[in-house]
C-alpha cells in the first residue's frame, strides 16, 4: 500500500515562477539528497523548500514511523498565493503598481519499495 505523507507551506513570499525553479530541481530524489542539494542552491526559494522538506521528514518519522533514508520526493508543487497590491509613487503625480507575489507549496513524500 502507498502511504503519502504530506506537508504544506502557505504565503510564502516568493513568486510561484520562482518557486517552481528550486522545486524542480529536487522533485523524485531521496530526501537526504534533496536537503544536501538545497543548501547550496542561491535562490531566496531554497530555504523555505529546505524547512518544508523537513517537516515532511519528520511527519514520516513521528507519525508513521519510517526512516528517512527510505524516502523519496513523490510530488512536490509551487502554486500561486495571493498578491498584495502596493503602490509606489511615481512622476508626474503618477502611481505605479508593485504586485507582491506568494505562493503555496505542497509536498508528498513516499517510501521507496525494496525490492
């Protein structure tokens, strides 16, 4: 049977697009891998993935019982949260919008068969 154990981290300040650039790079790795991977990564993204891969680990540990050396990154997406509407004053007496992005972003983990 497939267990799935998931995680969610909501209104994170970063823009979905920019998001989904560290979330490709580690979806279908080990989780060991994945946390080694992003902290080397230079995008403002990868610290929130890293926690989030986290939690998840620990969800599988604490809750089901699984090792972590057992786990893989099933699915993992980058959806859009709301956007705050700023302005900033521009010439003129103009006003210039400054769309301030968040996304949402969820994890599935699963254990790896062994074979």
């Amino acid at each position: 049977m497939e267990r799935d154990i998931k995680a969610k981290l909501r209104h994170v300040p970063v823009s979905a697009q920019k998001a989904r650039l560290v979330v490709d790079l580690v979806r279908g790795k080990d989780v060991v891998d994945a946390l080694d991977m992003l902290q080397f990564v230079t995008k403002k993204a990868a610290q929130p993935v890293s926690k989030l891969i986290s939690s998840a680990i620990a969800n599988a540990e604490n809750n089901f019982g699984l090792n972590r050396y057992d786990l893989y990154i099933h699915k993992i997406v980058a959806d859009e949260g709301p956007t705050r509407k700023w302005r900033r004053f521009g010439a003129r007496g103009r006003v210039k919008p400054r769309l301030r992005r968040s996304s949402h972003i969820s994890i599935s983990l699963r254990e790896r068969e062994l074979e």
